[in-house]
C-alpha cells in the first residue's frame, strides 16, 4: 500500500526591501482525518451494512427479541420447535455476523493502515524541513529553544467537535465486564455444571438442547455487542488520528514557514511482512468471508435448506440442520477470525512503532524530552492472563486445530447417519467452543484498543512538543532578525 499525506500549501510573500525577512499567510485550515470512501458501490453497501449491523437501534432490537424468546418460554418451553427456533436464528444471525466482523475487521485495518501511512509521509516532510530550521537556528539556538519547550506542560488530547454518546461510552465500560478472564471462567464454570447434570437427565437430547439454547442465545448477544463495541472503539480512534492530522497539519505549516520550504509530501509505501503460505490462505479465506460472495453462499443455503423442509415434513432434524451448518462453520470462522485480529493489531503495532522510531530521531536530533503516557506499573495477574489466551488463540496452529476439530464433528454426525443426537454433535460443542473465542475476541479487542489509544495519544504529545518547539524557534528568527 503507498500513501502520501495532503500537502499544507501557504504563500511566502517577500519583502523586497529585506530580502532575509518573509511573511506568509496560510492559504487554508488545516487538514483533519478524513476516511476514503470505496469507489465501488458494493463496498460503500456492505460498509454501511457493517456500521448498521453495530449501531444502537440494532443492538437493542437484538436485546428485545432475545427477551421475547425467552418470555416465550414460559408458554411454549417444552415445545421442540421452540427449542430448535432460536438455534437457528443463532445460526442464521450469527453467519451474517461472522460476515460483517471480519469486513468490519479488514476495513479498520485499511483505514488505519492509510491514517499511519499519511503520518510517515508527513513525519519524513518534517524531518527535511527540520535540519532547515535547525541550521538557521544554530546549535545554541536549538538548545535554547530545547530547554523551554521540556519545561512546557502538555495539553490534553483535544476531541474537537467528535464526542463519544452515552450508549457507546456504556458499550466500552460493559467490555470491560464481558472481555475480563474472570467472565470467561465463569462461563467455563456454567458449562461444568451443565455438564455435571448430565447423569441426572441420562445424556438425552433434551439436556443437550438445553446448553445448546444457552450458548445460541448467548452467541448472539455477543455477536451483536462485539459488532457495537467495534464501531466504538472505531469512532474513538478515528477522532484520536483527527486530532493528530490537525495537529500534524498544524506543525507542518509552521514548518514550512519557518524552513519557506514548498516540496510537496512524498509518497510512501508499506510493504506488509511476508507469511508463510497456509497463512496467506487463511488470508484470502477472510476475504471471502467479508465481501459479498460470502453473503450470496449464506441466501442460497437459506434457500435450500427451506427447499428440503417438505421432505423432511418440517421436523425437529430440520429446524437444526441449519444450525448444525452454520454452527460448523461459525466453529471454524471464530478460529479465522481470532487469527486474523491478531494478525491485524500487530501489522498495525508494527506500523506505530516505526512512526515512534522517526520521532524518537526527531526528538533526539533537537535535544527534546520524549514525551509519553505509557504506564510502568507491572500488569495484573487477569492482564498477565488475558494476554496469554490472546498469544495462544490466534496462533496459526488454532486455526489448523480448529479445522481438524470441524471435520471430527462432521465425521461423528455422519457415523451417526445424521440424526437428531447427531446434528446435536455438531451444534453443541462448536457452539461452546464458538461463544468462548467471542468472549476472547472481546478481550483481544479490549487490550488492542487500550495499546492503540496510548500510542496514538502519544504521538499526539510528541507532535504538540514540535509545535512548541517551532513557535520558540520563530520567535528566536524574529528576534535575531530583528
């Protein structure tokens, strides 16, 4: 991918009896972060559905049928067709979901992948016109100017007109609750009861269907509250990168005024780390999963598991057989897209860092203090933890596990000829399975999003020290001018 960040133009007007002396007018404000929007129809349709799918009205709607079912339940709980019903709109919702997270995951990358780009492209401009400024300023000047601006207290990270709504702030905070390691030891706790219990209902189908209920019902509030919680944390760092654009912006054209330089911001490009190639399969696997193609084969397997329920008289086997196909394949995408979100915050990682490194030359170069907000306390123990299930469920080997426990489940239900205590192989345990990697989605997404939000609040700082640097810097040129 090659970007170059938009180039801040002002007009340097000389004075022709003092030829040394200049003054310039800005042209125009300064640029903020603004997102490019696809040029095909198609990818600006599925977007908007990604951003509908984890709006507020969605989420609450979701909430609402969830406590109609289980209302229902206290008139029809003994009925098959109510037990099997919210199996299948678990399957159902829940492949449109693992659709529209994985979109919703690869064009968060895209995006911030641009923003960092932009930021090389307008870090390297800086650098140029920087060694201008400092051979006009001497190297006494520079120290002088260093030690005022290390003295200087910085200002909070300014939000401009974006402000965070109470339902997404109440989203962030209930992540916190829902991504903890105690929540999913909790759920692994309510799984062991159920288990516990199975002597006392004889192994049946119907104490099956039981946790099968649970999860399904659960599966789709925590589809539903990840898709939320993503566009959250997507607002928030979308108004973080706006507030470093108009600052960047801002210290661009003090330079420019400074240096009376008027080369435009040069292209640069990123070159993604090479991976080994069943990882690049995986890759493309994700793509197929975010883009309309995988939509289209979810409508036609509606359509024909509804073609087959006249011969199969609507029984209790077809209402979950469409559980039992999207449950082995949610199974096998919640690995993918586990995987994959590991893959995109460490490309992203990756990508802040060599930022931080051309600052941190920056700053080394002009004898400033390096400003920062990172912590030094030592991380928790339930961070420590935290941190470890997130290494280990997106290594490439869970991706490979998760296949192989995808086709054991189908060869269990196929030597059982496919009948109900066979589809219920491959719904319960993918369902178990499926709903724990969510929960550890959510707990990735949370230490992701808290790692990103320092460092770019960080490069925030080390901007705003420039700017300050630059203001004393022309101050020091006014005066020896004068």
């Amino acid at each position: 991918m090659e970007g170059a960040a938009e180039t801040q133009r002002v007009a340097i007007i000389r004075d022709d009896e003092k030829i040394d002396a200049a003054v310039v007018v800005a042209a125009e404000d300064v640029s903020g972060y603004r997102i490019k929007t696809s040029p095909r129809l198609v990818d600006r349709w599925l977007d908007a559905s990604v951003r509908l799918a984890g709006s507020a009205p969605v989420f609450l709607f979701i909430i609402a049928g969830l406590l109609t079912w289980a209302l229902m339940g206290i008139r029809f709980g003994n009925s098959d067709v109510w037990v099997a019903a919210i199996s299948d709109v678990q399957a159902i919702l829940c492949y449109v979901f693992d659709s529209f997270l994985m979109r919703q995951l690869l064009r968060e990358y895209s995006e911030q992948r641009e923003a960092i780009i932009e930021i090389q492209s307008r870090c390297n401009s800086h650098q140029r016109m920087i060694d201008r400024v400092k051979k006009k300023l001497g190297a006494e000047g520079v120290r002088r100017v260093s030690e005022k601006c290390n003295d200087e207290p910085l200002a909070p990270l300014d939000h401009g007109l974006r402000t965070q709504s109470l339902f997404s702030r109440c989203i962030i905070v209930s992540a916190k609750t829902f991504g903890h390691v105690i929540s999913g030891g909790l759920y692994w706790v309510c799984i062991f009861i159920w288990l516990g219990f199975g002597p006392h209902c004889n192994w049946s189908n119907r104490w099956q269907l039981y946790i099968n209920d649970a999860t399904s019902a659960l599966m789709i509030l925590v589809f539903a509250f990840l898709a939320c919680l993503r566009e959250c944390y997507a607002d928030y760092t979308n108004t973080c990168l706006d507030a470093i654009f108009r600052l960047d912006s801002t210290l661009e054209k003090e330079l420019r005024r400074l240096s009376e330089d008027d080369l435009p911001n040069q292209m640069e490009v990123w070159l993604p780390p090479k991976e080994n190639s069943l990882q690049v399969v995986i890759f493309y696997y994700a793509d197929i999963i975010g883009t309309l193609v995988g939509m289209i084969f979810l409508v036609l397997v509606v359509i024909a598991w509804a073609a087959i329920g006249p011969v199969l008289h609507f029984d209790s086997n077809w209402w979950l057989l469409i559980g039992t196909y999207a449950g082995l394949v949610g199974l096998f995408d919640s690995f993918v897209l586990r995987n994959i979100q590991g893959k995109v915050h460490q490309y992203i990682n990756h990508q802040i860092r060599i930022v931080e490194k051309d600052d941190l030359g920056l700053f080394a170069g002009l004898s400033l203090a390096v400003p920062s907000t990172g912590s030094t306390k030592r991380p928790s123990l339930s961070q420590r933890v935290s941190r470890w299930m997130d290494t280990v469920s997106s290594h490439l080997f869970m991706v490979i596990a998760g296949f192989f426990l995808t086709i054991g489940c189908l060869v269990a239900s196929s030597a059982m000829k496919w009948s109900l205590t066979g589809q219920l192989i491959s719904n319960v345990p993918p369902s178990i399975i499926e709903t724990f990697f969510m929960l550890i989605l959510i707990t990735g997404q949370n230490d992701a999003e808290a790692s990103a939000h320092i460092d770019l609040t960080n490069i925030y700082y080390r901007r705003q020290r420039l700017l300050s640097f630059m203001k004393h810097a022309k101050e020091i040129s006014k005066n020896g001018s004068a």
